[in-house]
C-alpha cells in the first residue's frame, strides 16, 4: 500500500485496513488485522498490531507500540482484541494491549484522551472518554477508567481497580482500591484529599451541585461513619438536592457496585 500519505520506508500489511486519508511515518509498522479510521496520523517509529481498530482523527506519536500481545502468562495466543475511539492523543512511547479471553477479551480506550509519554494500559483495561494520563502512568489489567478522570504522572493502578468519572490522581499516586467519582486522591498508598472541584468548574458544573458534591464527600469521608451509613445520608442528601442529586446518584452506583473497596 503506497499513497502520498505514507512514508515509502512505513511497513503496511496488505491486509490491513486503512482509510486512504490515514497519514504513516517513517519506519512504522502495520499488521494484518488492523483497522484505522480517516484522518488518523501514525508518526515514525509507531507499532500497530494484533487484531486492533483505530477510530478517527487519532495521533499517535513516535515510538508507541499498540495492540501488542497482554503480559499475562495465561496468554495462549488467542484472537483477542484492541479498540480505540476517535482524537485520542496519544504521545510517544505509549503501550497499550490486547485483551484476555479472561475477561472480556477486548482492551478498549474511548474518543478524545490525553495519553501523554510512556503510560502503559494493560490488558483488558477501559478507558472512557476525554480522559488525561500524565506522563509514565501505568495501568495494570482489568482497570476501568471513567469519563474526565485526570491521573498525574508516574500514577500506577492496581489490576481490577476501577476510577470513577471526575476523579483525579496526583503525582506518584498509588491506587491499590477503586477511587471515587468526584474524588481527589494522592499519595503511596492513596488517601483522598476533597473533591475535584476545579475540574468541576472547568466542566460547568453549577455553584450549588459542587457544594452538594463537598457535602457528599463530608458525610463519606469526615463524619467517621460505616460505609454503608454513609451511603444511607448521601442517599437522603440526593432526595433534597436537586440541583446535585444526578452527581449524588452517581457517586452512590460506583459505591454499590465496588468490589475492592475505597481508601478512607
């Protein structure tokens, strides 16, 4: 495959799948069973392999390496997949893998992230969307990332451990439980030090609904009570709060459903 797009010394399966507008730098490297959307840019040096789609309008800068099979030894070669969305940034040296037919065999990353240098998203991972990942975050297997989560740099992510939309991470965080929507943590191992109010700001999140929000993170945080009474009184702020009661109800879910617990 040769068009003006793509650099004569880029390497491009015949079988693969790309858009003709889908621009290749130098010694770039492309499989067989992958699929890239218009407008994508792949810049030199980049790896695509494995059974792995490409949306459109992504950037995928020098060096990284996707759709490479999971570090996990139970990995016997089995067809499984990656899938990334449309204007994801992804800055250079980035890995990110394939699935396992332990889960759900597909590793999938959402539409308009921020992955900056050498993060590392392991097998089987999910990854919403407009999410930021500074520089050498590294996300073990199995971890869900929800919408708008910022982790700071060097940030490393316990397998199974799930992120709500909203949260954020400082530098050199260590999250061995799941975080919170809304919720702020930092430090080895992560405590939580408020809501993200800053970023609610910047995302139009109303006067009311982020006081609502601090609220909620008292009564979970500060009140020195049981999860589940905790739980109880968020519940009864969402039934009088309706300017906050849809971020309330959010909040509540994530709790529900949490399997490794949250840092108190």
């Amino acid at each position: 495959m040769t068009t003006p797009l793509i650099h004569p010394t880029a390497i491009i399966d015949s079988k693969a799948a790309l858009d003709s507008s889908v621009a290749v730098g130098p010694y770039t490297v492309v499989g067989p069973n992958v699929k890239i959307g218009p407008r994508t840019r792949l810049e030199a040096h980049v790896t695509v392999e494995g059974h792995t789609t490409i949306g459109a309008e992504n950037h995928i800068f020098s060096g990284a390496a996707l759709g490479g099979a999971p570090q996990d030894k139970k990995y016997a070669g089995e067809p499984t997949r990656l899938e990334l969305g449309d204007r994801n940034t992804i800055r250079e040296c980035c890995t990110i893998n394939t699935g396992t037919i332990q889960d759900e065999g597909i590793t999938r990353i959402g539409s308009d992230n921020w992955i900056m240098a050498y993060v590392h998203i392991a097998h089987d991972c999910q990854v919403g969307d407009r999410a930021i990942m500074a520089n050498c975050t590294q996300l073990a297997g199995h971890v869900h990332v929800g919408d708008w989560v910022i982790l700071g740099g060097f940030t490393g992510v316990h397998q199974f451990v799930r992120i709500g939309a909203h949260a954020m991470t400082g530098i050199h965080t260590t999250l061995t439980q799941d975080l919170p929507p809304f919720v702020l943590y930092a430090g080895q191992p992560a405590a939580p030090h408020g809501i993200n109010a800053e970023g609610l700001k910047r995302r139009g999140f109303s006067k009311e609904a982020i006081r609502g929000l601090i609220r909620a993170y008292k009564t979970l945080y500060r009140e020195d009570l049981t999860l589940d009474v905790a739980q109880t009184r968020i519940r009864e702020q969402a039934m009088t709060d309706e300017q906050c009661a849809p971020s309330l109800s959010l909040l509540l879910d994530f709790l529900a459903t949490s399997t490794r617990g949250i840092a108190r």
